[in-house]
C-alpha cells in the first residue's frame, strides 16, 4: 500500500496546525544543512567562534582596557581620595623607623634628616617597653575600659534602632532620631563640661541634695567610679548616632517576612527573635569586628581632659601614655615603638575576630 506524502494511512489530510511544525522542522533541517556544507572556511570560522566563546567563558574576567574605558570616569573621582589617604594614612607609617633607632630632633637641621643621622638600636626600645610597669598599668585601664565599652555601649544602639523602628509615626521617629543624633556632633569638651554641671561637685545633684539636708557627692573626682562615667558618656555622645547603621539594616527586611510571621501567629517579641534580630546578624559582626580591632585606641580627649581630676592611675590608657611619652617628655622612639606595639596588636585582633566571625557562618571584613 503506497502512501502520498503528507497524507494519513486512511488517505485524510492531516490539520494546517500539524503541517505547519512540519514545514517549519523541515526548513531548520534545509538551513541547518547548508553551514555543514559550506567547507573549511565555514568550519574553521564555526570553530573560531566557539573557541573565543569558550575562552572569555572560562576566564569571566573583562579586559583591562575595556574596563578602564568603561570605568574611567569613576577611577578620576577616586583618585583624589586615594591621595589624600596615601599621604596622610601610609606615608606617615615611614616614621615608625624611629622605633628602632634613638631618635634625635637636634641632630640636623629637620626633623625628616634626622633620621639619617640617628643611631640604630634595634629592638631596645620594646625591651624597655616590656620593663616599663608605667606602660603595662595603661595596657591594664585601656582593656578594663574596652570590655566595659563592648558590653555597656556596644548593645545600647543596637536596642535604640528596634525602638526607633518601632515607632509608626514618621514625625516623632524623626524627632526622636535627630535628638539622639545631636550628642555627636558636641565636641568632647562640652561633654565633658555637661558631666560636670550635673554629677560634679558643684553640679546641679549634689547642690540639690545639700539644699535638702543631704550630703552632696562628687563623681567627676572619683577615681574608682571614673571607668564607669567615661563609659557613660561615650553612651550618650555616640550610641544615637551608632543606631544609623542598625537602621539602614533594618530598612532593608521585607515586610513579607513579618507578615508571614504573623499568620503564623508569631507575636511581636517572637517576631524581633526569628526575623529583626537574625537580619541584623551579619551588620553586627562586621562591627563587632571592627570593635574588637580597636580595642586599644578607647579615646584620647575624653581622657586627658579628665587626666588631672582623678589621677593618672585611673585616666591612663595607652594614647594618653604615648602623647605623655612621646610630645611631653621628647621621647620619641619610644612612643613610637608603644604606638607601632598597639597597631600591630590591633591588626591581629581584627585577623582573629574576623576569623571566629567565619566560625560563626558570617563574612566579617572580608570573605573567606
């Protein structure tokens, strides 16, 4: 039984609808047909092609002069910033030389020529470091003080940004947010000028208790009490302004998720528990990081203001004891080898923070 073509075994014609994917198979067929025939040229054009492909496939990296042309206009912006922080940030770092020399000012006619004229100690100056018992009593007030800060103050605007983010009126959300951002701009004086009207002798509390028939008080001068009122005023100077970050974070959760959570029925603590807090996770270990990589560096004007009121023994951290050493007494080897002890002892702290940080599943500074 001989079949025409495009006909049924019945003899019927088949539906247009089925002729047409017919027609259009059988035109790919004849198209796909005529590059395989083209010859070498066609095949070594073919082959060409897919090699290139697959080479910038395999690389993924876009070339250097095509980058620079497309990003041109970024990298002249940046550059003035890269100056600014080569000169000021890495260039100084030159004259950590001094920590291994005896360093003499007077010896030439310029203080950057005097380093060439200077002799070489080697590390005598970190040996005297590690004898001084001056040096390790202000290692001792700067980490009580940087515990007391990374407990007392780091959460303080961690819970400010949950309670500002709470707030459903826009205006007093606004108002709340610039009051607590005010205390930052204050320069470190007024602040301290600020504790004193209130907590000192002569403040405001202890006049209003004398008044009464109550013996005044007077924190300012307390030596014992004065690592718990330096922690007290970085809180109120910086912790409003410490809530921006936390809020940007805070910005970004989906509200889809809160929802969901509470067609769960997760209630507003439960909400915060198992939505706020695990997005903020990642913003407070990167901060947390940082933190901990200043842990040396707790504050130098806050604390040479108050130098005098309540001794050295309770004021003296680590910035304080090199300005002392260093610009006070002209010993500037010696400060210097303090200052490049604390940054080396800081990059450390970071490297290791950063690394529990990934322990803990989070990115820190840097990936892994």
């Amino acid at each position: 039984m001989s079949l025409t073509a495009g006909r049924r075994p019945d003899g019927t014609s088949p539906p247009a609808a089925v002729e047409e994917p017919r027609a259009a198979v059988a035109a790919g067929t004849v198209k796909e047909s005529v590059p395989r025939g083209a010859g070498k040229a066609g095949k070594a054009r073919k082959a060409a092609t897919a090699g290139t492909a697959g080479k910038a496939g395999k690389a993924g990296k876009v070339p250097l002069r095509v980058r620079w042309r497309r990003d041109r206009a970024l990298i002249l912006m940046t550059l003035p910033v890269i100056a600014l922080l080569l000169l000021f940030n890495y260039v100084p770092l030159l004259g950590n030389v001094v920590a291994f020399q005896d360093y003499d000012p007077y010896v030439s006619s310029t203080g950057i020529t005097a380093v060439f004229h200077s002799p070489w100690v080697g590390v005598e100056q970190f040996s005297r470091m590690l004898d001084d018992p001056l040096f390790w009593s202000a290692t001792k007030n700067t980490i009580v003080l940087f515990v007391l800060q990374l407990v007392l103050f780091f959460p303080v605007p961690i819970v400010l940004a949950l309670v500002i983010n709470s707030v459903i009126r826009p205006r007093v959300r606004a108002v709340a947010q610039a009051i607590m951002y005010l205390p930052h701009f204050f320069s470190w004086v007024l602040v301290v000028t600020v504790f004193q009207q209130i907590l000192g002798g002569a403040g405001i509390i202890a006049q209003t208790l004398e008044k009464h028939g109550w013996s005044g008080f007077d924190l300012m001068t307390d030596a014992d009490l004065f690592k718990y009122l330096v922690t007290a005023q970085a809180v109120w100077k910086d912790a409003g302004w410490g809530i921006i970050v936390f809020l940007a974070a805070l910005s970004a959760i989906s509200t889809d998720l809160y929802e969901a959570a509470a067609m769960d029925g997760a209630g507003r603590w439960r909400r915060m528990w198992h939505v706020t807090l695990p997005a903020l996770r990642p913003v407070i270990a990167l901060l947390l990081v940082l933190r901990v990589g200043d842990a040396l560096s707790v504050g130098f004007e806050q604390f040479l203001l108050q130098r005098y009121a309540v001794g050295a023994g309770a004021s003296e951290v680590l910035d304080t004891y090199v300005w002392n050493v260093g610009i006070q007494n002209g010993d500037f080897s010696y400060a210097a080898a303090v200052g490049l002890a604390k940054g080396l002892i800081g990059v450390c702290l970071v490297l290791c923070a950063n690394k529990f940080a990934h322990l803990l599943g989070e990115q820190g500074v840097y990936k892994k």
